[in-house]
C-alpha cells in the first residue's frame, strides 16, 4: 500500500503563497482606484499570486529569496492587462498577446520584483471600462538559523534538528518562534511521538495566527490533519482541521491548491473515491495555474494510486515513471523513499494483474508462480524498489511508520512468490517498527497472517484471524477490509469443511461488493474496480455448484449484474425525501443545461484556427469532466433513494421454449447454467482459449447443453467477462450457425425494475465509425429499426404512436438518408407518426428532448457511432454541429424508447467484449446504456460494419412483418449470410435487459 506523504515544512513556505483572488464580488480583495465614465461594464478580472515566501493577513505578500513572483492572469482576451511593481510598468499588452504560459483560459506570468518594492498591481481595460487588483509587498523573514534546521531535518539529522530548533524556542521574533515550533512538531512526527506532534501543531497554529502569517498557519494545519488522519484515522478530528482553512482561503491562494489534496487524503482512507479523484482534479488544476510543481508530483502519485484501487495499475505506472523523471536528484531522502515504496507497491499490483488474479485477495493457497528474489520478472520489479525504500527509511529518512509500511509491502511480494518464512519474518519486524500503525497497515498485517495460517494448513488459526480483521474494518470504516475479512473467513470455513457458513461468508462479501460498486465515479474504471473484489462471486459460484445449482445460478446472476444494476436510477427517485429529490433534480438539471451548452459552444468550431482549435480542446477537457460530475452526482443521489435490489428468482422470466444460457467464471474454469421453464442444468466448464476456432469454442460452450438447446426455440445468453465477446449466435451448431436454429438474444440479466419510466418501443440505429471516409457514391450506410406494438407508458396513452428518425446529422453519409426515407415509410405503414430529425437539425437538443416525448415508440438512428474511454464511457451517437449523444446522455434520460437498433460500428461493443481471455469489464457501452434507461431490445454491432452489409441487413430487418427484434434479425443476418458467406453477417446482436 502506498503512503501519500506530503508534508510540506515551514521552509517551503518560502516557495507557497496565496492562490484565488476572484475580484469581482470578492470580500477580500482591495479597493479598485476609480474608473474613467464609461458606459461599459468593467471587464472580469480573475488574478492568482504565488511563490511569496510567507502570505500574510490583509493580504501582503513577503517576496522570496529570488524576488520573483507568479501571477495567473484571466480576463477576457482583448482586454488591454497592465501589470506594474509600483510605477514601473512590467508588462501591457492585450492578454493573448501577454509574455506567459497560456493555462485555464487564463496567463501565468512571471513577475521579477525590485528592492524596495511596495507593491504589485493588475489592471485590466477595456472600451474604456477598467478593472484592478493590488497587492502590497513585504521584505522576507531573514532567520538564517531557522533555515539551518529545516536543512538538517529534511536530511535525516532529526537529534541535529532538535538541538538547533531548541536553541530557537527562545528567539525574540514571535515569527520565527511560531515556526520554530512547527518544525519540532514534524521532528516529533518523524521519531513517530504522535502526542507530541499533534500538540506541537496545535501549538505552532496558535502563534502563526497571532503573527498573522496566514500561509504558515495553512500548512501547520494541514500537517496536523495528516497526522490525524494517519495515526489513529482520526477522520472527524482531521476534517475539522481542514475545515478551519476556509476562512484563510481567500487570501492563501496557494493553500486554495493544497487544501483539496488533503481532502483527497481523508476522502480517499474512509472510502469516497468519488470524492477523492474530484478533488485531486480541483488541486492539480490549481496546481497547474499557479506553477506548483512539487505539489503538482505528490498530486501524480496520489492519483496512481487511486489508479491502483480502480484495478488500472499500468495507467498508474505510468504517472509514476513521469513522477521519478521529474524528481530532482538532490531531493530529500523522504521524497526519494516515498516514490520508490509507490512504485514497488504499483509493481505488485501490475504483477498480480498479469497474471490474472485478484492481488492479496487470490486464492491464499496458489501463489502466484514468481521467480525468486533476485531474478527477473514481476515480482522482482516490485522487490528492487521496496529494498531500496527500505534502506532510507533505515538511514537517512527515520519514518517508523513509513518503513513499517515498506516493510509490509515486501513482506506482501515475498508471500506471493511462496516464501512464507520471508513474509514472516517481514511482519514481525514491521510490527517492531511501528506499535502503532495506522488501521490500514494493521488489516494487510492481519490479511497475511491469515494467508500465513492458511497455506500452513491451519484454518482455524486463519478463522479466527479473519474475524479480527473483521473486528477492525467495521470499527475503522474500512469496507475494502470488510470484504478481505468475509472473504478470507469464506476459505478459513471451507477448508474446515463448514460449507454452508462459507457460502454464507461468501454471500457476505459479496454484500460488501454491492456497496462498493457506489464508490467510483462513471468513467473511472468501475468495471476494473469491480473486478478486483470478484473473487468472492467466483468461490461461491464454484462451491454453490457441487452443492446447489439453483443457487449457484442466483449468485452468478446477481454477480454479473452487479456493475450495471447499479446505473439505475429510476427506482430509487421516489424514494427520495423531499430535500434529496430537490437535490437530485437540481444536479440532473444542472448536467443538462451544462450538457446543451457545452454541444452548443462547439457548433462554431470550424471557425476555428487550428491553434484556437487546440486551446479551446483543452480547455473543454476539463469543462467535460465537471460536466461529467454533474450527472455522477444526479445519479449517486438517486441510487441511495433505491431500496436494495429484490433477490434474483431461481430461474428469470422465460418465454415457452425460450432457454437462457448463463455463463460465470469459477475457481478454475466456467460455470455454465442452461435455464428453461422446465428447470436448470447446471455443468463445469473448462477454461477456454477464447482466440481458438469456433468449432472448438462450440464443444466448450454448447455441447455441454446439447439436450436443452435441441428442445429450445429461442436463446437468450448471459455471459460474463471475457466471454461477452463470443458471437455464440455465430458458433456452429449440429451443421449450421446456431442463429440459424433459433432467435438468440444476448441478455444483461438485469434485475426486474420496481417501476418503469416508459415501456416505449423504440428503434435505434447507427452506421460508421466516426472519422470514417467513404467514397461519395457509397451504398446506403445501414442503421435499423424495430418494429412497434408494445405496451406504452400512462402518461403516453393520449399520446399519438410515434417514431423518432434521426438521419446523417454530420452531413457526410448519403446511404444513411436514403435508409432513413425507407425506414421511415415502412414505420410510416406500421401505423406510426414519423419524426424526422436529418442533417444540422440532429442537435444535441433536439433529439434528447424527442426522445423523451410521450408516445415515442421507435427511435431510428442513421449516422456515425464509436466507442471509447473508461467503462465505454466516452461512446456516443454523432450528432450535428459537432455535438454527440453520449451514454451520459443516456443514462440521463427520464424515459427510454423500448425497441433500438444502432447499426453501425461499435454501437454494442463493451470494454469486456475487447479484453484479453479471463478479463473483467462493466459490460457498458450504448447499447448496454439504452438498456439500463429502459429500452427492451436494443439491435447493434459489436465492430466496425462494412456499409453494404450494414444496408442490406437493415433493408431485409424492415422488410418483413415480424414483430420480434430478435427473429427480424435472425431473417436480416441470415439473408445477408446467404447473399455472401464471407461477410460479417454475425457483428449484430439482438440484446435484451
């Protein structure tokens, strides 16, 4: 595990400041000289300072040894900026032409300031209306000795340090004694005196806010919540001491940037990822404003190790090589410790990840098969760094806790190469090091004790070790723990031969899992997230099935729609109380007017210089990820109004003939479930090459349920993972592909929805892959549509049957408007009134407003679909001006149209449809998202479709009067199969909730 040490000294003051000083409005910021009459309004003005040496009340900014200041400069960019030290005028020029970096719609610049400076001044003109901002000067504190200290503790020398900070205590400037304090108290942090430490911040905080120095009082603070954070998890202590920053905020612009790393600290030790990532991304915006490049490292290494937690340890290798290219050489001993025991530590995680298991939650009895140490490999990539980490904290960087904490992490890496007398040996002395670990460096010494006792054969040891974590993950709000503990108490019981209590731990864990499915934001890798507790699902799955298939096929069901289950919102809105409804209606609100005005602002891009182009990309980056946030935060809100998901029934709804094949990775291998009216035949799979020819996946699969599949009419399959990416509709069955027997559906096994927004049909279609080029005679480019005919919502039954038919919005596929024209006639003489949505008409606006009309039963799409980002996240429908629907989008609708077809590329491709064999992945993409807003059959393609193919299935899908989605398919594919066998007749799928 990683330890996010981040205390900034009192001497780094020197290189902190002040950091927002929003000027219009701003109760703190100085008064404006007049302004010439002026009909015009003053210009907006925003002006950010740093690299004062101290920031103190007023406020006033005490210059640093190197007289140079930073300043982020935004206003409107015409605007005329002057900057000024005093009378010398040091730059004036309209802020696109300002000498500076350009960052956040705004300029860094770099302000040398002269002896005897009183003063730094911003104004801002414009049509003869001006704004201003003024910022008086001080001399630096000048206390050689103060510096020496800090000098010998950053080094190591800590008995050095406290002689010379003694010999301060009596010093007659009230400043320097303040800080004089403040450095004992991280001396006392370094020798691990907690009390000491804590009292010494206390105390240091006292005298920096009698001194007025603002900036010193920020950071004592923010050390005195770390501390109380990481020894004894202290967590309403130390929010309480980030909370009292807030009223020092507005003239520490610097503490502004810092503040939300510390925030991300607590969020991330109690649980909140969401939290934890949103404020990470509030102080590196801060960061990057300001220049904070030390910070801007300790905010990288947080981030890779929320990485880490979200099962996407080669994205957090990554940002931890840039940290160590980054590091200066002649860094502390500390800093240096610190990134070596992170990257060890993410060295782990990437070795379990290539070997397909779950980390410290794999099974405890197959360790990873690992070169020993001091060869090559995995496992050796993590020990060279957490050996190295280790000698500091032995040396130089005196840190109990953090050289209990590398101790841990090696003792982890030799568990997993098999040698149980190293990890032992290991532990101990990591508890010799420190008595006193903070909770979580406590459970992962309790999870290898317990590992210990299993591989030794000794699970009633391990039993009652495992109850202990439990004991510590419930008192320290630790829900990782808690599910380690149910998992680990699940092997202990089972191999004591207690099957049913360990199902019943298992069931536990997996209790615990549900939980943790709410904790990571959309787009951050839930999938990952998820896959990493998934090891529970898998045991009792596998041991359910020698004992109780019925109940097996529960655990499986539930397992595999865990992940999705949870993106439903509907259900849980009336639920809501009257002040957390008006909260989710707000931030719902406020995500689609966020949403309409992003699209709107880029439909005159083509305007654009390629270098505008390229700023205003950037800067919508990030505008995207609070956008995103937005509808994160609408959909938690409700989500906590849903009462639990009502238990899965033995076996799902089922049509006669219909059977559902359901399919759930065990310990080693598969668990395969044929489900029918008629009962379930439960079998044992082996593990599969999924790269191997389909006959050979056709035996795996289907032979083990020839019986039941000869004596079906309809498939629907539900396969989890890796699998999902299997066509079965495609694999060769008794001569000819199976879809040639039967329907077949690929179904999310979502649960049954309390109440339905809308049970609309719907249609949905899409063709090409954005960016795509096709020739200007090119055939029609294929979408689909479905038919109508299905029950429709309350609010809809005076409404007329509709269809909504958006055609080409990007003006660039001609067979997409000549498909739209044949779909729409056809729906036109099923009885349905036809809305047609074609070329720059296609707006963001328009079509999510159409689709959430009453009455709307078929949505036909005709244009560019794609696929990307974390959990399929970044997919969306092209949409004109440059605009698209995105699966936030959809997710965000009220009512979904019941039938959709999307033809065209990667309309149904998931993040597990592209894993490697034996990954795990959300299964999200927009199909899979129209399905969770409630549409009941969706038609899409997995891949990119070839254009004529595309026509001619969608052609013959609307050709004949067949009212299931599934067997219209079924006549489409098949047609398609018999005009040309080498086509790729098998990309489309039928999918059902």
């Amino acid at each position: 595990m990683t330890r996010r040490r981040a205390l900034r000294t009192a001497l780094e003051a020197a290189i902190l400041g002040a950091m927002a000083l929003a000027l219009a409005g701003d109760a703190h910021r100085p008064p404006t000289p007049a302004t010439p009459a002026s009909t015009a309004p003053a210009p907006p003005l925003e002006v950010e300072f740093a690299g004062c040496s101290a920031v103190h009340a007023g406020p006033a900014c005490a210059l640093p040894d190197d007289r140079t200041l930073r300043l982020w400069v935004k206003a409107p960019m015409d605007a005329r900026v002057v900057i000024a030290v005093d009378a010398t005028v040091t730059a004036d020029a309209p802020l696109a032409a300002l000498d500076g970096a350009l960052i956040q719609e705004g300029v860094l610049a770099r302000v040398p300031v002269p002896d005897g400076a009183d003063a730094l001044s911003v104004t801002a003109e414009r049509d003869g209306a001006r704004a201003s901002f003024r910022l008086p000067l001080l001399p630096p504190l000048e206390a050689p000795p103060l510096k020496d200290a800090e000098a010998l503790r950053r080094n190591g020398k800590l008995d050095e340090a406290s002689s010379a900070l003694d010999a301060l205590a009596s010093a007659p400037d009230p400043a320097v004694q303040a800080l004089a304090i403040g450095k004992r108290a991280r001396v006392d942090l370094a020798r691990g005196r907690i009390p000491e430490a804590i009292a010494g911040f206390e105390a240091s905080i006292r005298a920096h806010r009698a001194a007025g120095r603002v900036s010193d009082e920020f950071l004592d603070r923010l050390a005195l919540s770390y501390t109380l954070l990481y020894n004894g998890r202290r967590f309403a202590e130390a929010r309480a001491a980030l909370g009292a920053l807030g009223p020092l905020e507005a003239i520490h612009p610097e503490g502004r940037a810092l503040k939300p790393y510390y925030e991300a600290l607590l969020s991330s030790e109690s649980g909140d990822l969401r939290a934890a990532l949103r404020q990470l991304d509030a102080s590196a915006a801060g960061a990057e404003r300001l220049g904070l490049g030390d910070h801007r490292l300790h905010v990288l290494q947080m981030r890779a190790d929320l990485l880490q937690t979200l099962g996407r340890p080669l994205e957090a290798q990554a940002l931890l090589r840039e940290v160590k290219a980054l590091l200066p050489a002649s860094s502390a001993p500390c800093e240096q410790a610190s990134l070596l025991n992170d990257i060890g530590w993410n060295a782990l995680h990437v070795a379990w990840a290539s070997d397909g298991s779950s980390g410290p939650l794999a099974d405890a009895e197959a360790p990873l098969a690992r070169a020993d140490a001091g060869s090559s490999g995995p496992l050796a990539d993590a020990e060279a760094p957490l050996t190295a980490a280790l000698a500091l904290y032995r040396g130089p960087c005196p840190r109990p806790a953090e050289q209990a904490n590398a101790l841990t992490n090696l003792a982890l890496a030799k568990l997993e190469a098999g040698q149980t007398g190293a990890a032992r040996a290991l532990l101990d002395e990591a508890r010799r090091t420190d008595p006193r670990p903070d909770a979580r460096v406590a459970m992962y010494w309790i999870e290898i004790e317990g590992r210990i006792a299993l591989r030794s054969g000794n699970p009633a040891s391990a039993l009652r070790i495992y109850d202990r974590l439990s004991q510590l993950a419930e008192a320290s709000e630790l829900p990782e723990g808690r599910y380690r503990a149910a998992l680990g108490r699940g092997r202990a019981l089972e191999a004591l031969g207690r099957l049913d209590a360990a199902i019943a731990a298992y069931e536990g864990a997996e209790a615990v899992r549900s939980d943790l499915s709410l904790l990571v934001p959309l787009g951050q890798g839930r999938g990952g997230y998820l896959g990493r507790f998934e090891e529970s699902a898998r045991l009792e799955v596998d041991l359910l099935l020698r004992r109780d298939p019925r109940r097996a096929l529960r655990a499986a069901r539930r397992s595999r729609a865990l992940a999705l289950a949870a993106l439903r919102w509907i259900d849980g809105i009336e639920a809501l109380g009257g002040e957390e409804r008006a909260r989710w209606e707000t931030a719902l609100a406020a995500y689609r007017d966020a949403r309409a005005a992003f699209d709107e602002e880029g439909r005159d891009d083509w305007r654009l210089s390629s270098d505008e182009l390229e700023a205003a990309r950037v800067t919508r980056a990030s505008r995207g990820r609070s956008i995103r946030a937005l509808l994160d935060e609408a959909l938690f809100l409700a989500r906590r109004g849903e009462p639990a998901p009502a238990e899965l029934a033995d076996a799902p709804a089922l049509a006669e003939g219909e059977l559902m094949l359901v399919l759930h990775p065990i310990r080693d291998g598969w668990a395969g479930f044929a489900v029918s009216r008629g009962g379930v035949v439960a079998r044992r799979l082996p593990a599969l090459d999924l790269s191997s020819p389909a006959a050979e996946l056709a035996a795996g699969l289907l032979a083990p349920f020839a019986a039941p599949l000869r004596a079906a009419t309809r498939l629907r399959v539900a396969a989890h993972g890796a699998l999902d990416r299997i066509d079965f509709h495609a694999l060769p069955w008794e001569g000819a592909p199976l879809v040639a027997r039967m329907p077949v559906t690929y179904g999310l096994d979502l649960p049954e929805r309390g109440a339905r927004p809308a049970d609309v049909a719907s249609a949905t279609r899409s063709a090409g892959a954005a960016g795509e080029t096709r020739p200007a005679d090119a055939a029609s480019a294929p979408r689909s549509a479905g038919a109508a005919g299905e029950t429709r919502p309350a609010d809809a039954a005076s409404a007329p049957r509709s269809a909504l038919v958006v055609a080409d919005p990007r003006r660039d596929l001609p067979a997409a408007r000549r498909e739209a024209d044949a779909v729409a006639r056809a729906l036109e003489g099923k009885g349905l009134r036809v809305e047609r949505l074609s070329g720059g008409l296609a707006t963001h606006r328009a079509v999510a407003g159409a689709l959430e009309q009453p009455g709307i039963e078929v949505f036909h799409y005709a244009g560019h679909g794609f696929f990307g980002g974390l959990d399929g996240w970044d997919s969306g429908l092209a949409l004109a001006g440059g605009s698209e629907l995105a699966v936030g989008d959809i997710l965000a609708l009220r009512r979904a149209p019941a039938r959709v077809v999307l033809s065209g590329c990667d309309t149904a491709r998931t993040e597990a449809a592209q894993a490697a064999p034996g990954a795990r992945g959300l299964g999200l993409g927009l199909a899979q998202a129209l399905l969770v807003a409630g549409a009941r059959s969706v038609i899409a393609a997995t891949r990119p479709v070839d254009d004529a193919l595309a026509e001619r299935v969608m052609a013959a899908l609307y050709a004949g009067e067949q009212q299931d989605p599934a067997a219209q398919l079924r006549e489409a594919t098949l047609a398609a199969l018999r005009a040309d066998p080498s086509c790729d007749w098998a990309s489309f799928r039928a999918l059902v909730p």
